[in-house]
C-alpha cells in the first residue's frame, strides 16, 4: 500500500474505537443520573441528526480542503462534544455534537482513499478500512462497557491532578476522560495524512446550489425501478443496525437484568454475527441476485420480536449472533448493487452521499419512534415488540413494491440486473 495509508488507517481506528467507547459512556452517564428511559435509545437518533441535516454540504466541504484538515477539525468537534458531556452539558445534546464531528468526518475519510489510491488498490484499501471500522466498533463496545465496569472504573477514579479539581467524580466521567485522550490521539495522526497532489474544488453554487444538485441526485436515485428498491432496503437495515446496538442495552436490562458493562458484551456480540453474515454473503451471493435476499428481512423483523422471548445469556448470545448475520447478510448484496446502479446514474460520491443521508435519516426515525413509545410508557418489551413488526411490515411492503416492479416494468428491470451481472464479472 502506499505510504500515509497506515497513518490514515490508525486514525480511522482510533477515532471509530471512541465513537462506540462513548456511547456505552454516554449509556450509564444517562443511567447514572436517572434520566428517563426513553432518552437512552434517543442517542442513536441524535448521533445520526447531523449527518442527515448537513447531508448535501460535507461532501463538498471534504472536496474544499486538505482531506487531513477535515477529518482533523471533525476530531476537533468529537472532543468538544466529550467535554461539553462532562461539563453539565446534557448527554443527548453533546452527543449530537459528537455526531455533528462524525458526519464532516465520514466523506473525507472515504474521499481520500480515492486521492492517496489507485484504482488496482481501492478495493483492497476499502476493505482494509471496514475490517478496521468493524473491529473498532466490537472492540469499542466492549472498552465502553470496561471503562464504565467495576472493575476499572475505581482505578480510574484515583488519578488525581496536584492543586486541580478536575470535576470527574462518577464511572462514566472517568471514561470520557478517557476516551477524549483516543480522539486526541486520532487527530495526532490526522495531522501526519499526507497532502495529495489532487486538486481542491472550492465550493460554488452556494447553500442553494448544493441543496439543489443533493435533491436531483436523491430524486434520481429513488425513480430508477432497481436502485428506488436497493435504497429502501439498505435504508431500512441500516436503519434497523444502527439502533440495535442501543435497543440491545435496553433488552438486556429488562429481560436478563443487566448492567451496561454487561449488556456491553451482547452488544458487541451483534456485531460480531454482521460480520461472519458479511462474509457468507460475499462469499454465496452474486450482484444480479441481491433482491433474492429480501424476504430475510422479515425474518430480522421477527426474530427482533423474538428477543422478548429470550431470559437466559446462553440463549441469548447465539440468538444475537443469528440477528447479526441476518443483517450482515442482507446488507451486503443490497448495498453492492445500490452502489453499482448509483455509479452508473450519478457518480460514486454523490451516490454515497444520497445513500448516507438517507440511511441515516432511517436511523433517526426508527430511533424517535422506539424511543417515542419509551416516552409515552410503553416497557421495553412492547416497544420492542413494535419495532420489530414494523419492520417486518416494511420489509413486506418492500418486496410487494419490487414484485409491482417486475409486473409493471419487467424489461427495465430484468436489463439493470443484466447490467449487474455483465459488470460485476
């Protein structure tokens, strides 16, 4: 690989490891101070706000400047965010600060791996990049959940600074303590990416300008009759991953009476089964046969309804396992040939750009109707309960939709799937 993807690569894992240690953090500082029970799972959606408001903007803001200087300043507003949660600043709205860091960050990191890369290594150099991010995430997890146990966080509370009150008094103070020096040290190696010879593209067209061209790409990605179906499906699962790992925490809590270092380990457990289903799916499903997969989902959809049935860890773990595959599995094919048709109609970064937003704005809304039942009383097992048979409702919508697509307009879809298959030979 070429030299500065190492340094790119560490950076990237650094700051993924924090991104998912905080949240376990911000989980028990949320407990620890008794808020109600539905501002937990409103985590994920505020994480995912900023990413969906600042959607047609931060592509273009990456393209403007040194993709090092970006991801910088990103790591710059994750640490503002830790510090604003252990100064009094309410956890939902620091960690959508946190969240406002990941959404600049995010297209830099992708975009420069296209600059620093040939072509003959993009593959290879993504993959290495969502290993990372993958291991980051399960590693991640399960530092939060240590950090926060009983078994670290004591150590942690004895550093004392000389003649400095530092204010950091509770578990989960100590790991956010912690986790901002992990962001520190991501932004260490941001400062060493080196700068490509590729040209900046200063922004034009001003806030109107974006906004339109964002809103024609997204538009023309949901009229074509295979990508409108490939981009709800993997709206919907990603969706539906992005706020498992909260509603895991939740689950554990009521059925098998968990704290959060604990329900930390099942979580990650999740994540652990996305993979292995990642890998089966890369290694049994072809590009033209992606939508063969989506009656799965509605298995995800029960099987989310199942956990209710679930009291004991040894039936729990395997379960969680099957849950994650099932997501992994699915999301692969479908993302493989949502990426392939919005290459084909618009370019690769707008089509990743419409993809995150629409995701993204997926995992908002899952997230405000899961934890707008916990608002309005509902138990985590009923809320739980919803979440699932709705999206097994819309998983089933989905496959009538690409059912109605083939009945309707056979010929168009049969020749993008022969497309697919031609091109992904």
């Amino acid at each position: 690989m070429k030299k500065g993807f190492s340094t790119i690569m560490a950076a990237q894992f650094f700051s993924s490891l924090a991104d998912n240690a905080l949240l376990v953090a911000a989980i028990e500082l949320l407990r620890a101070s008794h808020a109600p029970v539905w501002q937990t799972p409103a985590l994920a959606p505020l994480f995912a706000l900023f990413y969906v408001v600042l959607a047609p903007f931060v592509g273009a803001l990456a393209d403007a400047r040194p993709k090092g200087q970006v991801m910088f300043a990103s790591n710059t507003i994750k640490v503002l965010g830790c510090l604003l949660m252990l100064f009094s600043t309410h956890p939902l709205l620091a960690y959508a600060i946190v969240g406002l860091g990941a959404a600049a960050y995010s297209p830099a990191k992708y975009g420069i791996l296209t600059e620093l890369l040939p072509p003959s290594q993009l593959v290879k150099g993504n993959g290495w990049i969502e290993g990372l991010t993958v291991g980051s995430v399960v590693l991640g997890i399960l530092l939060g959940g240590q950090l926060v146990g009983p078994r670290v966080a004591p150590v942690l509370l004895r550093f004392d600074l000389p003649f400095i009150d530092t204010g950091i008094d509770t578990p989960p103070e100590a790991a956010i303590a912690v986790i901002m020096f992990l962001y520190l040290v991501a932004a260490l190696f941001n400062l060493r990416i080196p700068r490509t010879s590729a040209p900046l593209q200063p922004l034009q067209g001003g806030v109107r300008g974006l906004v339109r061209d964002f809103a024609h790409c997204n538009a023309r990605l949901w009229d074509d009759k295979l990508g409108q179906i490939t981009l709800a499906t993997t709206t919907l699962l990603w969706g539906i991953f992005g706020n498992l790992r909260i509603i895991v925490f939740a689950w554990a809590a009521a059925a098998l009476g968990y704290g959060t270092t604990q329900a930390s380990n099942l979580a990650g457990v999740v994540i652990v089964g996305s993979v292995a289903g990642a890998v089966a799916a890369s290694l049994l499903t072809r590009l033209e046969r992606a939508v063969e997969v989506i009656p799965l989902g509605v298995v995800v959809g029960v099987l989310i309804v199942g956990l209710n049935l679930i009291t004991q860890v040894w039936v729990a773990a395997p379960f969680l396992v099957l849950l994650g595959a099932l997501c992994g599995f699915l999301i692969v094919p479908m993302n493989a040939l949502l990426q392939h048709r919005g290459h084909n109609l618009m370019g690769a970064g707008r089509s990743i750009a419409v993809q995150n937003f629409n995701e993204q704005a997926c995992i908002l809304g899952l997230g405000a109707f899961y934890a707008g039942m916990t608002r309005f009383g509902l138990s985590a097992f009923t809320a739980i309960a919803a979440f699932g048979l709705a999206v097994a409702g819309v998983m089933l919508l989905i496959g009538r939709w690409h059912r109605r697509n083939l009945a309707a307009h056979g010929d168009e879809v049969r020749r993008l799937l022969a497309i697919a298959r031609t091109d992904g030979r």
